[in-house]
C-alpha cells in the first residue's frame, strides 16, 4: 500500500503560477515507486494525463501543458512536483497524484482555479 498527499493547489489568475507537490508514503520503510505523475479531471470531462514518469524513462506530458508545467522528482523523498506556469482558464481541474508501486494508487485530490 502506497499513500499519496497532495498539496499546493489553489486559486490564481491566468498567466500565473501554481507549484503542486506529491508526498509518497508505505508501510515499508524503503520503498521505490515505479512509475508517478498527475492526472487532472475538469468538471464534464474525463480524467487526462498532465505528466507521467517511469523509472529509467524520460518525462512524458499531456500535449496541452507542454512547454508550461514540468514534473520534478526528488527520489530520497519520494516526493514528485508539478511546476506550472503560464496557467490557463482551461487548467483548471481537479489534479491528482498517481503512482505505480505493483497496483496503481491515487492521491485526493487538489483543486486548482485559474480565474481570467
């Protein structure tokens, strides 16, 4: 079993910045995730895929963040963050933290608004 928390989502204007993080915890003390990234889910739309990474593998982007948000992760924390810029009326969403640790597993959730 893999816990995920999100954290930094929030209300801003477009054309700005938000920086989302995702913590990773288990009952096993070392532990390496597979794979992790975020998926966001609008209201009336269907969850799609912001950014994803596998081990040994190169970061892979929806097409319509591209060249705006970038994932980081720092493997000693097990923490992955989501650096948006130049945000959008249309990213606003729902965004969720995924992993893949054997079985797949979801964080809450964290809103983010951008108001234009």
């Amino acid at each position: 079993q893999v816990q995920l928390v999100e954290s930094g989502g929030g209300l801003v204007q477009a054309g700005g910045s938000l920086r989302l993080s995702c913590a990773a915890s288990s009952f096993y003390s070392t532990f390496t995730i597979d794979a992790i990234g975020w998926y966001r889910q609008a209201p009336g739309k269907q969850r799609e895929l912001v950014a994803w990474i596998e081990s040994g593998q190169t970061t892979k982007y929806g097409d319509s963040v591209k060249g705006r948000f970038s994932m980081n992760r720092d493997n000693a924390k097990n923490t992955v963050y989501l650096q948006m810029n130049s945000l959008k009326s249309e990213d606003t969403a729902v965004y969720y933290c995924k992993c893949r640790f054997g079985a797949d597993f979801w964080g809450q959730g964290t809103q983010v608004t951008v108001s234009s």
